[in-house]
C-alpha cells in the first residue's frame, strides 16, 4: 500500500536530490546518478516479470525521480490478481502521473473482464478510450439502465470503426429501437467513405431487408472490387448503389487498369452517376493508366475535363512526358499545373531541364537561378547545373542558461531525461510530450537542445521541423560517432554520408522505431533481414530485438546497404530505391525505364513515398557530406548513370563547397523529417 503522503515526498525528495548535487563534485554527482539508474533498471526488471524483490533492489530509490514507475510495474503484472484497493492506494500516492493513467486503463479492462461492473464504476473517468467508454455503458446496463442515444450513443456513433467492447451496447440499443433506419444509413455511409467495410457489413444485418443488398454492396466495393463489378449491372441504381459502383471502379482502377477501363464502358450507361463521380472515375482510370506508363497515358491525361483534373494528374502527365523525353510536353504539362503545384522545386527544376534539352540554355538558367539557393534535392541539382556552390545557410541556436534550468526543473522532463538514460524511449516520449504540452516554440527549441546534449537526438529532429529550425542543421543532422556510423560504413565499403542519410530518412534517429511492417530501429531492418545479414558476414546474431540497439543495428544495416549497393552497379541512389521499395520493384522499373538519366528515372518511379525518398536520402547525403567533411562531393556525381559502375570519391576527387547567398534564401532549407 501506499500512503497519501508519497507526492510530497516524491517532489520533496527531487529538490533534495538537486541539493545534493549541486553539494557534490561533478564526479560525485554523475556516480551517484549512474548507481541510481543501475539499481532503477535491476528493479525496474524484476517489478515486470512479477518478482518481489523489486523493493529490496529499489530501497535506495524512493527519492528517484523514476521510482513510481516501479510499483506501477508490479501492480501491471499482477493485474489479474490484484483488487482495487491497491489501484486506488496507488492513484492516490501519483495520480497525475502517466503510470497512474495507465494502471487507472488497464484495471479497468480487467474489472470490465471479471464484469465488476459496480467495482468499474468506482474508478471510471471518461477520455480513456472508446472501449472503456463503451464498458462504461454495459456497466450502467447491467445496473438496469436504459441508453439514452443523445447522451449515450451519439458521440461513438459518428465514428466508422468501434472496439469489439462496443458491440454489447450497439446491441442493446438495437433492441431498444434506437438505431433507427436513418441512423444507420448515416453511419453506413460513414464506415463507407472510410474504408470500413466490415463496420457496413456487420451494420446491414440491421437494416430492412430491402436495404440489405446496397449496404452490402458498398462493402463488397472495398474489400472485392472486380466482383463488384461484375455484379454491377444486377444492382440497382439509386444513389448508394451507384456510390457503390463508382467506389468498385476507382479500387479496381488501381489493381487492374484494364479490367476498369472495360467495366466503365459497360456500366456508365446503366448508373447515373453524377458529373463529379464521372470525373473520379475518368481521373482515377487516367492516372493508374500513367503510372503503368500506357500508350495513350499522355493522351489521356491531356484530354481530362478541367474539373475531372487534380494535383496527381496534373504531375503525372508531367512525368510521363519525362519518362518520354518529350520536352515540348514537359513545357506543356507544367505550364498547364495550377500555380501552387508549378512553384514546387520539382517542376521548376524539370523546367529548367526541359528548356535546356531544347538548346534554350539562358531560359534554363533563368530557371535553375529560381531554385540554386534552396538546401533540397531540387535545389542541390540547380546549383550543379549551374556550377555554384550548395546554398547552406546554417542557424546555430544560442544558450540561454535560465530557460534550461527553468525546464530541468520541470518534474515531467526530469522523467522524460531518466527514461530515455535507462533506454526506455517509449514512456520517455509520453513523459516528454505531457511536460511539454502547450509549450510554446522557444521553449520547445531549448528543451530539444536539451535532449540533444544527451543523445536523445529524435527530439531535435522533429523539433526543428519549419521555418527558420530547418537551419540548425548541427541538431537536424546528429553525428553521433559513440554509435559507431563512420567505421561501420567504412568496413562495409560505403560512403558514411549516404549511410547516415539513409538512417536520418529511415527513422530520424528514434533508436525503437518499429513500422507496421515490423522493420525495427536505427536503419529499419526486418528480423529476417537483419538475420541474412549477420549469417553473410559472420556476424553474432540475437534475435529481432537487437536490432533496437543501436550498434547492432548498424553494423547490419551498413552491410545490408553495401549489399544493395553492389546488386545495381555500387549507385547509392538505386539502392535507396531498393532499401524502400524492394530491389525486386527496382529492376521491374529498370527494365521499363533503365535508358533514362537518373534524375528523369527518379521522377518516373511510380510510387510517390520511393519517389522522396530517394530524393530525401540523397539530400540528406549532401547535409551529412558537408557536416563530416566541410565540402560535398556534387550530388549529380553520386546520381550515378544507370548500368555503369558507381564508386565513391577519391580523396582527390572534385568537391563542392558551400555558401550562404542571402537571409532570404536561408529560410528554405532541407526537407523536413
């Protein structure tokens, strides 16, 4: 148990722990600090797997600014086991700290799971979740309550998808004859617009039997659109079934060009599909033909009604003529874009190469001059064309003393540095964003600098994310050498520059980055991946989760882009390509395009996230050449031609150095993570 008083204690005991340190020497204090987190990890260890002798390992630690995440761990191991007057003694002890918010979350859903529902009420606050507030709702229920749809249901009932929890409630409101035939529809249509097909399924089983077929229908668009299709012409034709039809065709568009093309001819006469759907229909089966780079994918792009025509269309009729090489048609395409899309460094680049494939070399000139003083993929190749230094102008943020001791001074933060010291990222993050909430940008600025100093180098980068920020380049663009970047990519035989880019664009320097599809860490390496990796070059391996630190993860990744380097001729633009899209896509596209210079080749790649990243990745090198080395080998040097051999730069090799042109030209700088 524990006793109302562990707050005072607790805050108590940091301005102590201040005290002591400010009394000790630097060394003392960093010793006694490190003795803290050793002992908080051992018990921090044994409170998760349910060991009680977290107390005895954690008895120096009351005063520990970490401490409350011990019993909370303990407590969450137990969870099934433990009743509520240990929650609630714990609530009270911390009850504005995030350990508390979750215990508080997840006892609920195990008292929600033993359906003490009297003993859920007791300790239900509302903002936890629409599980637990659809909970909340079978506990009043089970109480003999009735819904109320205004007061109970309105809120869940807006959005397209609910937690399993919520079925029970729905149910019951169902059997109370609250889900009127409107409110379903409204919500159908809802669950339509956002893909939820099994929220329109499971929702026309309440509909009247004559409305069934058309919910069902717009299920079936999402989640099967070639029979969709096919069924089409035995649908009927009001407004959702022709919603229907018109979702089927553009989801089948995307899958099978064709096929869509043959249906729309069959079924445009039979619905009555409004001058907007028309237009989707004509745009989407337009666009899925350029990226298929079709015959008559310019012609078709060029002959789209002005309505029927968006930003995507407007680019891909751009680059179709790119991959055609027809610089008349470049001109034309980015001519016809709105003035928005035709100011984007892309296209005011390829301007400027269009003009010059044409002879007009002062044209092109006047058009490179537009973009050379912009630190971006774009920017960096205007100034190659043009033969002038790379336009960096770099920001060096100032200390301010009293704003830092203002912030470390914060409890929230104080969590926030501890996590991240004893490697735990996530709760870091959570501790972070709370103390920060609200904050405004400088205050911001210097707590990221803050974290930068302590190697938590993700918070400056996503930090410095506009205006000005995008300047301080040296907290954008962490070098940190105690991970090992430089020797790795030297042994692996790459450049350390296009290394680091690749780890900048993979995971802005978040060390536990996991994506959904299970690429872990510094560099984003698959286990299997990281698997092949480590058995190639006889490397120990240990399993997926070595791939969270971040030695290991790059002395694999390293390796892994060295291997995807030599299967396309050493070019460490392609293998970006490959890292992000797969090498398998890359030769697909190379056999379609591979006569094409690179930059052209890179605008044609069909998926837009390949696209920039690539042209990310090969910024990002530039930034990092310039921060190991002062000067940069030219990025039209390191967009190698496609089928000959790639090699880095010797040191003798020509490099370019870097200016600062003007204040004004320094506020638009590298893309943002």
């Amino acid at each position: 148990m524990f006793s109302s008083a562990a707050p005072r204690r607790f805050f108590c005991g940091l301005l102590a722990v201040a005290g002591a340190l400010l009394a000790t020497s630097p060394a003392q204090a960093a010793a006694s600090i490190d003795a803290q987190r050793i002992a908080f990890r051992q018990a921090y260890a044994a409170a998760n797997q349910g060991d009680p002798s977290w107390r005895a390992l954690a008895a120096g630690l009351h005063d520990y600014p970490l401490y409350p995440y011990l019993p909370a761990a303990a407590l969450e191991h137990d969870i099934r086991l433990i009743d509520r007057a240990a929650v609630e003694d714990y609530l009270a002890s911390y009850p504005d700290l995030i350990p508390a918010t979750d215990l508080r979350r997840d006892f609920l859903r195990e008292l929600a799971r033993r359906k003490d529902w009297a003993g859920f009420t007791a300790l239900y606050q509302p903002g936890l979740g629409d599980a637990l507030a659809c909970d909340a709702l079978q506990a009043r229920l089970a109480g003999g309550g009735a819904l109320d749809f205004q007061r109970d249901l309105a809120a869940l009932w807006a959005k397209p998808d609910l937690p399993g929890a919520c079925d029970p409630v729905l149910a019951a409101a169902h059997d109370q004859g609250l889900l009127t035939t409107a409110r379903l529809w409204e919500r159908i249509d809802r669950a339509a617009e956002a893909g939820k097909a099994g929220t329109v399924a499971s929702l026309a089983s309440w509909l009247p039997a004559a409305d069934r077929p058309t919910a069902l229908h717009l299920a079936q668009a999402w989640r099967d659109p070639a029979a969709a299709v096919a069924a089409a012409p035995n649908w009927g034709t009001g407004v959702r079934d022709t919603r229907a039809a018109t979702l089927a065709l553009t989801r089948l568009a995307r899958r099978q060009t064709t096929s869509a093309d043959a249906a729309w001819q069959a079924l445009q006469a039979r619905f009555p599909f409004s001058e907007a759907q028309r237009n989707h229909i004509l745009a989407t089966l337009a666009l899925f033909h350029a990226t298929d780079f079709d015959d008559q994918a310019l012609a078709r792009l060029i002959a789209l009604p002005a309505a029927a025509q968006t930003d995507g269309t407007y680019e891909w009729r751009a680059r179709v003529a790119l991959a055609r090489q027809n610089w008349p048609a470049v001109i034309a395409a980015i001519d016809a874009m709105p003035a928005a899309l035709r100011q984007d460094g892309e296209w005011r680049y390829f301007r400027g190469r269009a003009l010059a494939a044409q002879g007009d070399t002062a044209g092109a000139q006047a058009q490179f001059r537009t973009l050379a003083d912009e630190a971006t993929f774009f920017g960096f190749l205007a100034a190659d064309a043009l033969d002038q230094p790379y336009a960096i102008c770099p920001l060096t943020l100032a200390d301010d003393p009293a704003a830092q001791a203002s912030l470390l001074a914060l409890p929230g933060l104080q969590r926030a540095f501890e996590l991240f010291a004893v490697d735990l990222p996530k709760p870091a993050r959570r501790e972070w964003n709370r103390a920060l909430q609200g904050a405004d940008q400088a205050t911001v600025r210097v707590a990221a600098a803050l974290a930068n100093q302590r190697g938590w180098y993700d918070r400056a980068v996503f930090a410095f994310s506009s205006g000005d920020a995008l300047r301080l380049y040296d907290l954008r663009f962490p070098l940190a050498s105690q991970d090992g970047l430089v020797p790795q990519a030297e042994a692996a035989g790459i450049d350390p520059a296009w290394a680091y880019g690749i780890l900048r664009a993979e995971s802005a320097w978040m060390s536990d980055a996991r994506s959904g599809a299970d690429a872990r860490g510094l560099m984003q390496l698959l286990p299997e991946t990281g698997a092949l990796v480590a058995r190639r070059n006889g490397m120990t391996w240990g399993g997926g989760d070595t791939l969270y630190d971040p030695a290991t993860n790059i002395a694999l990744g390293t390796r892994y882009l060295a291997h995807m380097a030599a299967r396309f001729d050493g070019s460490p633009w392609l293998a970006s390509a490959a890292y992000n899209a797969g090498p398998n896509r890359v030769d697909q596209w190379l056999a379609a395009r591979g006569t094409l210079a690179p930059d052209v080749f890179i605008a044609s790649i069909p998926y837009k996230e390949t696209r920039e990243y690539v042209a990310r990745v090969m910024a990002f090198s530039v930034i990092y050449d310039w921060r190991l080395n002062g000067t940069v080998t030219p990025l039209t040097t390191r967009l190698s031609t496609i089928g000959q051999p790639y090699a880095m730069a010797t040191a003798n090799a020509p490099r370019k150095t870097i200016a600062c042109p003007s204040a004004a030209a320094s506020a638009a700088a590298t893309d943002a993570p």
